[in-house]
C-alpha cells in the first residue's frame, strides 16, 4: 500500500514575505519543560516542537489545532523541498506522536510521561492538521501570568544545525536571568542524552562544538567553567551573556543554581 502524500504546486508555494514572518514568531516554554524534560529528538524534531509551540498565542487557554503544510513546515524551518525531505518531516512527525518522555508534575509531586504530538493528520492534497499534546498545556499556556518561562525566536533556532546546539541555546536562555547554569557532570550529560560517555568524549565531540555554534550564531555568548576534585572533573558551569548587552566592570558574582535538583 502506497502511504505517499502528494504535495500540490497550489499548497508548495508559498510567498517569501510569509516565510520569513514565520520565522519571527516567538517560542515560550515553562522553565520545567525547558530544564527537567528528559528530552531524546533530533535536530528535525527539536525544530518541530519549536514551531509548533510558537504558534501559540499568549492569550490561548487550550492547545490549538494548527492547520499549515508539509511544505510550509520545510519551507520555515530550511528543511528543503522535495519528496526526500517531504518523507523525512513525515517521519519526523511520525516519531514525535510515538515518543514519551518524563517530566515533573505540575504539582511537584513526581513525575509523569507525556508526549509532544497528540494530532497528526495528513491530505492527500498536502495540506496538514497538527495538534500538541494536551499534557503540554500547563508547559505552553498563559506563561506571563506564571512567570519562571524561557522565550526565544524561532529564527534563532532555524539557524543552528546541531541538536546539541539547540539544547545548549534553550538551557541557556533559561539561565540567563541568573547569568549561570549548572550542575554536575552526570547532570549535564544526561540533559543532552550521553551520560554513556566519558566526560572527555562528550566534551570534545559534542559540548564544545555546540558553543561553539551557539556563540557564533546567537545572541548569547556563552563560557564554560569546570569544577574539579583533585583531577577529576565533576561540575560543568555555563557562564551567560548576551550580546548586545555592553559589559562592565566589576561584574558581581552569581550564586550556582542548579537546574536539577527538586
């Protein structure tokens, strides 16, 4: 059986002008599902949750039906045109309805599985009918009257190509208020999924190139601060600024604050 979606030239195209709105739409997440999340997506699923988030407006009082297209989708977040890449934001899609994940309750009680898509509806016209779940809503809803959220733009995160890169940027954004965040070295490779790897291997393959990344792409610099035990490295401490903020002399010194504990 052929589970193909045929995109029509009439949904494909779309103008410039809207494209590059899209991309200047914000994306509010809870500080909780931004810092706790045990959070395992690719680059292209991290990019989907993204624009779909920034969809909502921060006024909504549910989760939303998001009504858009494959094409749209590819168009926005770069991901290229095409029945290769078509089939690749299928699959994509496919995985983020499939995937769980745990998070902290609302209530601070423990913890529960939820998942990121609830809805994913295709045509056979190319047009499509998305839903978040409705777990996500205390994460995504009425966040100014909360307070203790993460916000970012989409067209910053359309930038960067690496999921650690992504996961580095929003840790980041969430800390920046402080001017730090950390924890310890399990901590920190368990937020980006290798607690399998020596710290040196984590480091060197994937932890140094994200900042990298995340300082030559963003409007954050951020510098990496290791505590050590005789030797051993055990704490990783993100030091955080933003760019178009002058610096000055003196800077006072930020307490630790660590985004893993209870």
């Amino acid at each position: 059986m052929d589970n193909t979606i045929k995109v029509t030239s009439d949904v494909q195209d779309m103008s410039e002008g809207v494209i590059e709105l899209s991309k200047e739409y914000t994306v509010a997440k809870d500080n909780k599902l931004v810092q706790k999340a045990k959070i395992d997506l690719s680059e292209k699923e991290l990019k989907l949750i993204d624009w779909l988030i920034s969809k909502i407006k921060p006024d909504d009082k549910e989760l939303l039906q998001v009504n858009t297209s494959i094409s749209e989708i590819n168009s926005v977040l770069g991901f290229g045109s095409g029945g290769r890449n078509i089939k690749q934001t299928k699959e994509a899609l496919l995985n983020l309805s499939n995937k769980g994940f745990w998070i902290e309750s609302e209530d601070n009680s423990g913890i529960e599985i939820t998942r990121w898509i609830d809805e994913v509806s295709l045509k056979y016209n190319g047009k499509a009918i998305l839903k978040l779940h409705s777990k996500l809503a205390p994460y995504l809803l009425q966040l100014a009257e909360k307070g203790n959220y993460t916000s970012y733009y989409l067209r910053t995160i359309i930038s960067l190509k690496s999921k650690y890169s992504l996961l580095l940027y929003q840790l980041a954004k969430s800390g920046l208020h402080y001017g730090v965040i950390g924890g310890t070295v399990e901590e920190i490779q368990e937020y980006f999924g290798h607690k399998d790897l020596s710290w040196g291997t984590f480091n060197g393959r994937y932890l140094k190139k994200a900042i990298e990344e995340v300082n030559s792409k963003t409007d954050l610099h951020i510098e990496m601060l290791l505590g050590k035990n005789g030797r051993k490295i055990v704490r990783v401490e993100f030091r955080i600024n933003k760019k178009i903020r002058k610096e000055v002399s003196g800077k006072i010194k930020v307490p630790m604050h660590n985004w893993l504990e209870a």
